[in-house]
C-alpha cells in the first residue's frame, strides 16, 4: 500500500463510533490540546462535511477554547474540504499552472455546458450518464486516460468537456478536490503555503475519494479523522467514498485507531438509533448509553398534512415554553416541500425560523425573461472583466432553446472569437446555414450587453447590482434576492469582480440563516445538534420516494441500496436529538394532495363524497412503528 493516495508521513489517529458517541468532541478536544500546547493556530486546520457543519464546529471549538481560557480571536480555520481545494485553486501559481481560474460554474452556466456537450452527437440520456460516470471518476481519483475509457465515444466526450472547461477558465463544483490533489501531486512545492501540521477532519466518511487523499496531503505531523461507518451520508460532496477510513488505515499501518463504545445521547434517543441502526437495512448492533438523562423519544401519528403540520408547531411552542431556546430545537423534513411548509406554518405562528438556504442562480436560459437573475449576474461578470470567457459564453446563449451551442463549440475549438466590441469574428467564412444564423444572433447579444456593461463599469455596491438588474428589466423579486443579499453583505464599496465572488461565496456554502427554530432536511443536519429534533413528514413517498415501490421505476433488486440509504440518513439525523426525539407523520390526504406530494398510496377510499388516500409511515422507521411495507 506504499503508492497508494492515501499514504502520508504524518501520524495519524481514527476517532470511529456510531452517532452521539463524541466523535466530533475528541477533534474539539485534540485541537484544544494542541493550541494549549503552543501549536499556532494557523499550524492547525479543521474541516467539516458542509459549510453549516464547519460553523457549528467553529462555534463548538470556540467554546471549549474559552473555558481553557485560550483567546478565542486566535482559532484555527475551520472549513470544508471542497472550499479549500478551491482557494488552494486560486492561488496565482496554480492558475498560471491550470490556466484556470478559481471560480466554479453557477447552475445556469452548467446548463449551457451541457448544451455545448450535446455537440458530441451522444444522445442525450447517454451522454447524462457518462457525465454521471466522469464526475464519480473524477471524485474516485480514477486514472482516466488511455486504455482507462471504455470506448472511443467516452474519449471523445471527455476531451470535449476537458476542452470547454478550459475556454471558460473555470471548474464544475464536484471537480474541485481532485484538480487540487492533482495539482499539489505535481507541482506539491508551489503550494506548500497551504499545508499546515495538524488537519482534523469530522465526518470523514462524507468526503470523496479525492478529498480524503487531499487532506492527508495537507497534514505535515498529525491527521485526525472522526468517522460514523453507519452514517452514510451525502455531505457538500456528490460522490462520498465511505470506505475512505479503512483505506487510510490500510495505508498508514502504525496508525491508531481510538473507537468511542457508549452513546451520550438521552437513553430513549439512544434506544431509538440502536433500533434503527439495528434493522436489517443497517444491520449494526446496540451500543450502550453514558447518559442519565431519560429524555424522549415518541413516533405520532396525524390525521392529515395539515395536521401534522398544526402539531409541529403545538411540539416546538412546547420546546419553546421549557426555556429552551429557539436554535436548540429544530425540525428535519422529509423534503424541501415539506420543509418548506414547516418553515410557513411556523412563521404564520410568529415563531422565528433559520431554514437552511440554499441559494441559486436560475430559470430557465431558453426563455430570456426566465432567468433575468442569470443575465445580470452575467454582466456583473462582464463588468468585472470585458473578456471573460465565461461570461461572453453565458451572454449570448440567453433566449435561445439550443443555447446558440455550435456557436459556442467553434468558439472553445478557436474557429470563431467573441468579444463584447466585435461580436463574433470566424477565422474562416464559416459553413452552413445555423452557425452564420447563430452568429449574427449572438452579435446583437454581445452587442447589447456591451451598452450595460458600459454603464456599470462606474458603479459599486448595491447601486452597481440595482443597476444590473434594472438592465435585464427587473421583475419578479425572487430572481434578484441573492445579488442583493450579495451586495449587502459585500458592502457599498464593492467592486464587480468583488460583488461576483461574494456571489460564488453563497452559492457554494448553504447555511443557517437568522435566529430561531432550524428547519431543512435530514442531511443538512449533518454537524449538528439540537436538544429537541423533530423529524416530519415521515410517510412513504417523502420518504422513501414513490418509486421505490414501483417495480416498474425501480428494480426490486436496487430496492435494498435505496432503503439502506434513507435509513442512514434518517439515523444519522435521528442522532442530532441530543434529549427529545419526535418522529411525526400523518394517515391520509386527499387524492390531489397526495398527488401533488407523490406519495405512495396504500389504499383509496370514497368518504362523503371525497377521495381519501390511505397512506403509511415511512418503512425508513420500520423499526420504531413496526409497520412495513409488503407487496
């Protein structure tokens, strides 16, 4: 195991238990031992599996700093590894090394990549999942080159994505750990500035392949990693590798391997994910429990949707009246519809609520007043600089169903330049008919653009995002809400280039946002902990979805890796409950409420005239209701 990534001088030490048995206080504590020590702060690096994860983690190793009366203004950074692959990205050597610069495509830009990959010929649905199949590659550190692709097509769409993404200067989000680790693995000495001695890394079952092997890079004299071999969960990374712990144990053979046997979680919360990791699905045994607090553990059942949403808000105003505080009671939906009813029922109840945001850059780019916060974001980018590949790409695509695609790929292949003065130039008269059409189209667009871009290049602030907006026509306020929130917190005197990258910073880091009840999905639990959590929507459709019981959308033999899934997440989440646990779900709904929730309907009956849809808990808590689903 010499050559393998994961290998490192470093010493290491495996903190491994199941949920609520103090994974995450043993990096708290070992990175307190190590600043009482004298290790500098910047000598110590900590990530966690999301961004909501890292500020709690901060938060958490603040506070264990301030009882050691160590100053809590000289902590250690506290990040996710994707982010820090791409700062470790934008550092100028390894820009001038990648001819890429630090910055990940937006969701509407991915869409026109897309688009320009359709060029390939590939059918769509093939196409889609050869990208699915790079992308895991990518996170998996496969070789991919040579005799690794299956078949001349799969070379050939990877030299086109490879080419694209070059022209625009920029990387797809899910590549950023691997072009990093491919980065300091051949020119290790030029980032040097990025390691520090200890790195500690929570979850680390969450990150991929890539990222793993990354923080192992990293680390000069000691690697310490906590991981839940149960809580398989998807983190901030697409492609988690959750067998990354044994390989690192496998490479590192005088590393130690330090496993936390009792739960410290209230005894009924403990009894609760012993019984569901304990279910066939999981297959794990109990552990004990440390903690003398009894607490409370309860699955209730509701009539309708609308019940069960009455009585969220009746059990958190209960929390609430036990002095507990509003941030130390949260609720995990089943969905982000459900999530999204939870949040409303409980403002409509003057109840303050911080949901997770996750906020994006959309619409649809085939319909020009669809996406108005694209193309102002767009010419935010312009504004910052008139030659931005990126941008000139997105700016001409807007309003046009095909994206103005063969344009585009005679553009990255260098037959055709773009620029915001001269439209498009061809090197030679171009053929056919659509590529001259797309051309005199993308022109006017150019055209168009460089007039807003010229009455930006003045501006700062949030007049320089009113501005942009006001040049797509303005709208519908929904569009617009994260340039301004960017804008706001970038502050008046913001540049374009600066507003662009505060832009970047939201995107790629959803978070707790306000003061009150958390509220958002299972896995943005994840780092987490509240004394009371209340997991809604618990039915079957929600969770699992709908077609898990179809043998027509689903093989019954994928059914097992599906259910394990949800049941992780569900036992992961289940563990935040630190005293109180509330399991909700309801019994029926209306045949056009089920619908639109697609759930799975267990029986129709007629009842005074309405149809009235039968519907189970979740078989994710089998376990604890003792209702399965049979077919």
């Amino acid at each position: 195991m010499a050559c393998s990534p994961y290998a490192t001088d470093a010493e290491i030490c495996l903190f491994e238990g199941r949920v609520g048995c103090g994974k995450t206080q043993r990096l708290v504590e070992a990175t307190r031992d190590l600043l009482a020590q004298g290790v500098p702060p910047h000598e110590i690096m900590l990530f966690a599996a999301t961004p909501a994860a890292a500020d709690a983690l901060a938060q958490r190793l603040a506070g264990k700093a301030a009882d050691a009366d160590i100053t809590v203004a000289a902590m250690p950074r506290v990040t996710t590894l994707p982010l820090y692959a791409l700062d470790l990205l934008s550092s100028p050597e390894a820009e001038a090394r990648t001819g890429r610069r630090g910055r990940v495509l937006m969701g509407f830009e991915e869409s026109f990549l897309l688009e320009d990959l359709k060029t390939s010929g590939i059918a769509p649905r093939r196409l889609a999942e050869m990208l699915k199949f790079f992308y895991r590659s990518w996170a998996d550190l496969e070789p991919m080159e040579g005799d690794w692709f299956y078949d001349e097509q799969e070379e050939r769409v990877m030299g086109l994505l490879i080419s694209h993404l070059r022209y625009r200067e920029a990387y797809l989000t899910c590549e950023l750990p691997r072009a990093a680790f491919d980065y300091v693995q051949r020119f290790g000495a030029e980032a040097e500035d990025f390691r520090c001695d200890y790195v500690l890394v929570d979850d680390y079952q969450m990150g991929s392949r890539a990222s793993q092997c990354l923080a192992g890079w990293l680390a000069r004299k000691g690697l310490f990693v906590a991981s839940d071999p149960l809580a398989c969960v998807h983190g901030s990374e697409d492609y988690p590798f959750y067998d990354g712990a044994d390989e690192l144990l496998a490479a590192n053979p005088s590393a130690e391997r330090e496993t936390l046997p009792v739960s410290h979680l209230s005894r009924v919360v403990t009894d609760a994910t012993n019984l569901l990791a304990a279910d066939e699905a999981l297959g794990a045994t109990p552990v004990p429990c440390a903690s003398t607090d009894q607490g409370v553990c309860e699955a209730v059942a509701y009539g309708r949707p609308e019940d069960e949403l009455d009585g969220i808000v009746a059990q958190v105003r209960y929390q609430l009246s036990r002095d507990t505080t509003p941030d130390a009671v949260a609720v995990a939906a089943a969905n982000g519809l459900w999530a999204a009813n939870v949040a409303a029922a409980l403002r409509a109840e003057d109840i303050a609520v911080s949901p997770l945001a996750r906020p994006v850059l959309g619409g649809d780019t085939r319909e020009a007043d669809a996406c108005r916060g694209a193309r102002a974001f767009t010419l935010l980018r312009l504004a910052a600089d008139e030659s931005d590949p990126l941008a000139l790409r997105s700016a001409y695509g807007f309003g046009d169903y095909l994206a103005q695609s063969a344009l585009a790929s005679a553009v990255a292949s260098g037959t055709a330049s773009v620029s915001l003065a001269h439209g498009v130039v061809f090197a030679e008269e171009p053929e056919g008919a659509l590529l001259r059409q797309q051309a005199a189209s993308a022109t006017a667009a150019l055209a168009e653009a460089a007039a807003a871009v010229a009455n930006l290049a003045p501006l700062r602030g949030s007049e320089l995002a009113e501005a942009a907006i006001a040049a797509v026509d303005g709208g519908d306020e929904r569009a617009f809400a994260l340039l301004r929130m960017a804008a706001r917190e970038a502050g008046e005197n913001t540049t374009a280039a600066a507003l662009c990258q505060t832009v970047q910073e939201l995107v790629l880091a959803p978070r707790f946002v306000g003061d009150g009840v958390l509220v958002g999905l299972p896995e943005d639990f994840v780092g987490q902990s509240a004394r009371a959590l209340i997991m809604a929507g618990l039915v079957n459709g929600l969770t699992l979805p709908r077609r898990y019981f179809d043998p027509a959308q689903l093989e019954r033999d994928k059914r097992p890796a599906l259910l394990a899934s949800e049941m992780a997440k569900t036992y992961a989440c289940a563990g935040k409950a630190t005293s109180a646990l509330l399991l909700t779900y309801f019994a029926e709904a209306p045949l056009a409420t089920a619908e639109a929730l697609k759930l799975k309907v267990h029986r129709v009956r007629l009842r005074e005239g309405e149809r009235v849809c039968e519907v189970h808990p979740s078989e994710t808590i089998r376990a604890i209701t003792g209702v399965s689903y049979h077919d």
